[in-house]
C-alpha cells in the first residue's frame, strides 16, 4: 500500500488540464461516492494495526493533494470563463504601455544635426539672454540697423544691454572669441523676435546655425555642403538654388530655396506659384566680423548659415500652423510617436 500512495501522488502532481470538464473528472475520480479515496480509506481498514499509524497520515497527504490541486485548478477555470464572458481573451500577448513621443522639432533637430555630424560639425550651443555684442555688433550691424529696432528685439527692461537673442548667429561670435580656426560647428538653439503670433510667424522658434573658418575656405565649399545636406534631408534628387540676400555679417549672403514641385493646389499656394521654398539664409563670413572676433581675414575665410527649425519641420511633415509646436495638444504630438 505505501508504494500504491507514493504512485498516487506522482499522478496528482503531474496532471494536465484543457478544461473544466476534465477538472470535474478528476475530482470524481479521486473524491467520488466511488473514487479513489474511498477505495483507499476500505483498504486501509484491512491493514495491521502496527502500520496504520504510518499509513494513515500518508492517505490523507494525498486526499490533501488532490484537494489543492483541486482548488487551483477550479480557480483558473473559473477566470477564464469569467473573461470569455466579458469579452476578454487572457492569451493574447499584453500589449506595451503607452510611451511619450519626441516633439517633432527635435525629432528634425536631431536629423538636421546629425547629417552636420556626419560631416565633421561639431555641436554647440549658447546662452539664450545675450548682449548686444555677440547678437548685433560683433556681427557687423551697423549701430542705426532696423534688427536692432524695439519691433524685433526683446530687450530687458532693466539693463538694456541685455536682449534675448534673436538668431542663433550670437553663437558664432561666443565660438570666434574661445577658438582658433580652424573651426567647423553646428549651433542649434531656440530665438526670440518681437512677433504677433499668427499660423506663420512665432515670438519663440528655434534655428540651427552652422560655421566653417579655415584656409582656403570658399563659396563653392558652402553652396556643396548646403546641397549635401538637402539632399541628405529632403532626398537624393533634391535641386536647390542659391539667390543673392543680405545679411550684416556675411559677404556675398544668399537665401538658399529647395525645389519643391507645382504639382498640386498646395505646392502651388506654398510655393507662390514659383515651386522654389526658402529653406536657409547663408554667405561668406564677412572680414569684419572675422577682424572683430580676432581672426586674421588675409589667412582665414569661412562661410556660415542658419535655418529655421520650424520652416523645414513644417516642410517635412506639411504642417500648416506654426502654433500646434507649442499648444502642446497630444493629438498633434501622437502623430510623431514612430519618429526618433
Ligand atoms: N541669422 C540669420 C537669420 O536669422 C541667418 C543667417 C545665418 C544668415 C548665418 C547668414 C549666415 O535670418
């Protein structure tokens, strides 16, 4: 009889069970009027007296197995009907937690800095309140310049030397002063102006600037460095076109425009009927600024430009109000969950 218990408890512990049914079956088959513990308990009323005090307690060891794996087995069951019920399937893989999303703005940072990267920029970044030096006069601004003028610039009231920089620009002038040429760097950062805000136009945006100053450097390096990146960002067939501008501190400056198509109604209506889209501001380095941050002109030459983050995030994505990048709103957020 002991080796009988010992086999029963094996074949307890190593029961399957595919459904309720077979639960039942098993309690039957152990608990029943003519289960296996009935059996057992006639059996051991024929056993010698000297090992009933062994045996006894080992029949209820395995009355006491079948009863928990009972209690388990019955349990589980009884979810997954309740779960069939509600509709719910408990084998289906438990889907991920919701995760934040990159704001689009730095999702197109991070891509604009990175073809920079790859390219040798390195990545700097400057003190958003400036003064007047490194945003205007130490990059060529003639001291009557319209940039300088109230409707642009957010100066602060108690000194009004101090202003919150309006292009990125300043950077370069922070970079010129700490390093010795040759240099190669990208600075992206956010701007302040002076703006009413509309679907075009922001009092915050952000730009990211670039400068190269070495030996030999000219405007054919800047214009295939430009084209590099554009094709790199808007894709490998991408055209674009340099027309000349104006800008204090570079000499010759020129806006860059990518070709984007006439194609449909919108391209017509964002391109103006042209299909050229501004993308970037850029020229030579002018000598003066060169002179004014303590670089010899004769032997340096560089070239700089600056973009507008939001311009080409609006680009990419064909947003069409500048203001969704600062409401917040999870709607327009979510739509960039797949983006890194
Ligand atoms: N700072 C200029 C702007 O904000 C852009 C620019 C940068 C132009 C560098 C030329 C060179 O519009």
């Amino acid at each position: 009889m002991r080796e009988e218990l010992d086999l029963l408890l094996a074949d307890i512990a190593s029961r399957t069970f595919e459904t309720a049914d077979q639960v039942e079956a098993f309690r039957v088959e152990f608990l029943g009027r003519k289960g296996k513990i009935k059996d057992l308990m006639a059996e051991f009323r024929n056993v010698a007296p000297e090992l009933k005090r062994e045996l006894g307690p080992q029949i209820n060891k395995v009355k006491g197995a079948v009863e928990e794996r009972l209690a388990i087995e019955q349990a589980v069951f009884k979810k997954k009907k309740s779960a069939k019920a509600s509709g719910i399937d408990a084998s289906r893989p438990a889907g991920g937690q919701p995760h934040g999303t990159h704001h689009p703005l730095q999702v197109v940072r991070r891509e604009i800095v990175g073809i920079f990267k790859n390219m040798g920029f390195e990545v700097v970044e400057g003190p958003e309140i400036e003064d007047d030096w490194h945003v205007f006069s130490g990059l060529n601004f003639p001291p009557e310049h319209p940039a300088r003028d109230m409707q642009d610039t957010f100066f602060v009231e108690r000194n009004p030397d101090l202003l919150l920089r309006t292009h990125t620009s300043s950077v370069q002038v922070r970079e010129m002063e700490k390093r010795k040429p040759p240099m190669r760097i990208i600075m992206p950062g956010r701007v302040f102006r002076n703006e009413a805000v509309s679907s075009r136009a922001h009092c915050i945006f952000h730009q990211i600037e670039g400068l190269y100053i070495d030996e030999n450097v000219s405007f054919a390096d800047l214009k295939q460095t430009l084209l590099h990146f554009a094709k790199r960002f808007f894709g490998p067939e991408t055209k674009i076109r340099l027309r000349p501008s104006y800008f204090p501190f570079t000499e010759p400056s020129a806006e860059v425009d990518v070709y984007w198509g006439l194609e449909t109604e919108v391209d017509k209506r964002i391109t103006k009927g042209t299909g050229w889209l501004e993308i970037l501001g850029c020229g030579m380095v002018d000598p003066n600024v060169l002179e004014a941050n303590g670089i010899d002109s004769k032997k340096y030459s560089g070239f700089a430009f600056g973009m507008g983050i939001e311009r080409i995030t609006m680009l990419k994505y064909q947003i069409g109000d500048l203001r969704l990048f600062f409401e917040n709103d999870k709607r327009f957020l979510n739509q960039f969950s797949g983006e890194r």
